[in-house]
C-alpha cells in the first residue's frame, strides 16, 4: 500500500530537519533504532505531525495495525478531535479489515480539513478495498490534485488495472515514473508499467477472469510450460524434456549448468545439452549460465547466489520444475503449484519467453561463437 505521507519521507523543509536521524535510521532499515528515534521526537517535539505520521508508516510497513490503531488514539490525545488522528485511526482500521469503520473516519477527516492530501489519499484506498472503485478513483484524483505524488498514481493504475482498463492504467503508472522523487519509487512504477503492458495482451479480459497461468505471466513476466486447464500431471522428468525443447527451439547456448539440488533429473538435461556442471561460484566472465532446481530456493541458497549473478550480468536463464506461488521467481517453470490439473502447451509458453515486457527481455542467451 502507498500513501501520500509515505512519500514525503524525504522532504527537505527547515521545519522538518529534526527528523534526518529517524528518516535516515529507517532507510537503512535500523528499524529498532529509527523506532526509538521517533519516538524521542514524538516525546521531544508532539506538534511535529510528520512525525506521527513518519511512525504510524513504520508501524504499518511492519504489519504492527493494532499499535498503529494505538498511536492514532495518543494523537487524538495530542491533537484533539482534528483530521490528522483521524485519518491515522482510519487508515488503521482499514488496514485491520475494518473498512466501513476507517472510511467513516477519513469522511470525518476530510470534513475537518478537506484540503488534507493524505486524508483523500487513504479514503481512496479504502474504497478500493470496499470494492467501491469509482469513489475510489474519485478520492484520488482529490489527492493528487492537492498533492502531487507517484504513491497516489500508483494506487489509481493498480485500481484501473484491476478493472481491464489497461491503457488508462499505463498513462498512470507512467505518471507515477515521471512524478517519482526517488530510484525506488521510478523503479517501482516502471515494475508496474511492465505488469500493466503484459496484461493488454489479455485484452478484453480483466486479470481476475484470467487463468492462474495468465496472471502468473501477468505479475511477473516469467513462463510456464503448462496451462491449467487440462487433465494430467506430467512427471518431473516430462517437463525437463520439454524444457529442451524450447532451449532448442529458441535457439538457446549455455555455457554450464548451475544444479541447485541433487535430483537425479539433471544428468538428463545436462547431457541434452552438452553442458559442464559448476557450482554457480566464480562463473567466467563470458559465461551464459543455466541455473536450475525443482524449486527456486530462498535466500542464502544456491539458487539465490547464482540467479542473483544472472540479473547483474544480464546473461543466462533460470528453470525449476516446480513453481510456489510466493517466494523467488523462476524465468521459466514446468507447473505453477496449486494449479491443479495441466498440460504441456510450448506454444504459450514461448509467447511469453518473447513478450517485449517478460523477465527474458535483453537477457543474452546465446555464447559467443
């Protein structure tokens, strides 16, 4: 979730320079550290409201709703019945679930103070949340108009996407690559220009009436060689044989196989494909690597040192046979797990390995000579 306040974390007024250690303490995520300072300034300083409002973000990145909940109540305790508690005690409740009540409040901060960017911020989100996507769009265009912020589009493309209005969606998450003040936030909303372009080609269809293969492909540009909507359940061994061919097919040359377990599976593939093993560790500098495991592995793994070399480098592939639905991303995958019954379907798959927007885009995937 993006809320206007979180985009002024690093605003620069004279006013505001009391903040520099807490601001400075969260973004290099010494969270225990950058809590305490904030709350010495709350202590030190109770009118600087960006503080409250610095804190309850941090509260909120972590999940920690309830004491967010609390520390809208001590600010109504320091502020009196004025929007600021308010629209931090809405914006708690919403994130608690409690989306009728958290509206309520931020209609009540707004009344208080109409000219309040992050009050029509977060009611727009709560809208969204309540299904209630025309107030919702409505609510920030308010914001955005009061207080031009990358979060505010960002939030309005994720609504439209959601609705299949795809092109309307790209104008406002390139307005939120444009109205970005900082790498994380460009780079985001460029993430998410990427999502919405691979969702038009679903179009027609909003992501919800898609396939959980299609909004795999859509989320994070990544292929699977099996569609959900078959009958079978090829066996590990089935779909490293399929993996070949598409390698073969799109012409693919590895220069050595990285495995990141001990399935046996793999002494198949690398003889396919004449290619040496390594261990992932020092690959030469001209190396194409093909990283490849049942599964992506988390951090500290194998898996995660070697496709990490691959995104810096911009050369090799990943493939794993089995894919969660949360954790590291595979470039390409055989069965996207809990999706039930399947089959084998290259050609789908090798659309999505040429979609100008998919995880291969400007990957080198041919050795030299």
């Amino acid at each position: 979730m993006f809320t206007t306040s979180q985009f002024r974390v690093f605003a620069t007024e004279p006013s505001e320079r009391a903040l520099a250690r807490a601001r400075h303490l969260l973004r290099d995520a010494s969270l225990d550290e950058a809590e305490e300072a904030y709350l010495e300034l709350i202590d030190r300083q109770p009118d600087l409201k960006l503080a409250w409002c610095e804190y309850f973000e941090m509260l909120r990145g972590q999940r920690r709703f309830e004491e967010a909940l609390a520390l809208s109540a001590q600010a109504a305790d320091q502020f009196g019945e004025s929007a600021l508690p308010l629209a931090l005690k809405g914006a708690a409740l919403v994130e608690l679930g409690r989306y009728r009540e958290g509206l309520v409040a931020l209609e009540q901060a707004a009344a208080r103070n109409p000219d309040f960017a992050m009050v029509w911020h977060e009611a727009g989100y709560a809208a969204y949340r309540l299904g209630e996507h025309d107030r919702a769009l409505l609510a920030l265009d308010r914001a955005f108009a009061l207080e031009p912020h990358s979060g505010t589009l960002h939030l309005r493309g994720k609504i439209l996407r959601g609705a299949g209005r795809y092109l309307a969606a790209e104008v406002a998450f390139t307005g939120a690559v444009e109205s970005a003040e900082f790498p994380e936030q460009r780079a985001e909303a460029e993430r998410q220009v990427a999502i919405t372009r691979r969702y038009a080609a679903f179009s027609g269809r909003r992501p919800a009436d898609l396939t959980p293969t299609q909004r795999w492909f859509g989320d994070h540009g990544a292929s699977l060689l099996t569609r959900s909507d078959g009958e079978h359940h090829p066996s590990p061994e089935r779909l490293v044989q399929e993996f070949i061919t598409v390698v073969r097919e799109e012409e693919w040359r590895f220069t050595h196989l990285v495995t990141t377990d001990e399935w046996d599976g793999w002494v198949a593939l690398a003889a396919a494909l004449s290619l040496p093993g390594h261990d992932g560790k020092s690959l030469p500098t001209e190396a194409v690597p093909l990283v490849v495991g049942l599964r992506p592995g988390g951090v500290g793994s194998t898996w995660a040192m070697a496709t990490r070399q691959i995104m810096r480098s911009e050369e090799g592939l990943s493939f794993a046979v089995f894919q969660p639905v949360s954790g590291p991303v595979a470039d390409v995958a055989g069965i996207l797990e809990g999706s039930g019954r399947v089959r084998v379907d290259l050609s789908v798959a090798e659309e999505a390995i040429r979609h100008p927007q998919g995880r291969l885009r400007g990957r080198r995937l041919r050795a030299a000579g």
